[in-house]
C-alpha cells in the first residue's frame, strides 16, 4: 500500500469499524482485505503496526466460522511475524472443522497459507496442505473456493513440484485434489 503512514492508519480504523459494526458484510470483502492488512502488521512505523493489528483482529472475528475462533488470535500473530507462522500453521493442524467452511474463513486463512507454503521447512508446508485438505472437505458451496483458487492453488501446486519427502509430497497432491475438487462445480462468471 503506497500511502503515508496516517493514510494507513486511517483507512485500517475506518476497516475496524466496519468490521465491528457490520462483520458479515465485511466477511463478503475478506479475500481482498486479509493480505492487505496482514502486510501492513508489518509495517516500519509503529503507529501504522498497530492500527494493523487491531483491523487484522476485527476483520478475522468476520469469518464466521465459529470452528477457526479459537485459533484467529493465532492467525493474526502470525500476520505479524514469520516466527510466529510455525506455531500458527501448528495450532491450525488440531483444528476439526465440522462447520460448513465459506468464503471468509477461507480467507482469513490466506495470509497464513501463503507464508506456510512458500516457507524453506517442509514439514511447515506440509502441514499447511494438512489444513488446506481439512478446510476444503467441509465446503458445501463451490463458489466459496473461487475467489481464493488463484492465489492458493499455484502454492499448493508448487509444493507437489518442490517436496522432496513422498509422504510429504503425498498429502500436497492429495490437498491439491480436495482443493479442485471442492471448486468443482462453481460456475466462474467471466
């Protein structure tokens, strides 16, 4: 985001107040909004960091998933820090998903997946594969998958290409499979 720091911070609280005040609408918008945010709690200037991390919590809360809401705390730690995503992708691994898995969850799950399989550790992208497989088991609607599909299935193709563990290997392709198969179906409005 090219804007100076008060821009951010604005923009960031005008985002947590919509959230707060209207999380399923902002739950229709997260797949733009989870990358964005996620970038800036990252950010150099404090103030910026901060407003981040507040607006990155708010918009996560939108998911409503209630099977994630334990872990998205987990979520936005990682958002912040590469050392954290280890421990995130972890906790992410013990989640059951019963609940159907929509368009949000999906998601807010982006910044994670994304530092998890482009991450050098095998063992951290398998286990991301691991909780891509888990979500997308439980998605009911085809159309939910769409709008995450070109930004999480080149990175779970590059892990079947890159592993070098079989097994580890094994469960990319088999969530790379549950991932397409899940989206199958979905008519894509061009």
């Amino acid at each position: 985001v090219k804007a100076k720091p008060p821009h951010k911070v604005g923009t960031l609280k005008v985002l947590e107040s919509m959230a707060e005040k209207m999380p399923s609408s902002v739950g229709h918008v997260l797949v733009t909004l989870a990358m964005p945010v996620a970038e800036l709690t990252c950010d150099i200037k404090k103030e910026v960091k901060e407003a981040a991390v507040k607006c990155m919590t708010a918009i996560c809360n939108c998911t409503g998933n209630k099977d994630l809401e334990p872990f998205l705390p987990f979520v936005v730690k990682a958002a912040q820090s590469i050392d954290q995503t280890h421990a995130c992708v972890e906790r992410l691994a013990g989640c059951i998903f019963v609940q159907n898995v929509e368009t949000p969850a999906l998601a807010a799950m982006l910044p994670v997946l994304s530092r998890g399989l482009n991450d050098k550790v095998e063992e951290v992208k398998r286990t991301c594969c691991l909780i891509v497989d888990n979500m997308c088991k439980v998605v009911e609607d085809p159309a939910a998958v769409l709008p995450i599909m070109p930004r999480l299935e080149p990175l779970v193709k590059a892990a079947v290409e890159k592993m070098a563990n079989p097994e580890a290997r094994g469960m990319a392709e088999r969530a790379l499979k549950t991932l397409q198969k899940s989206a199958e179906g979905a008519e894509t409005k061009q």
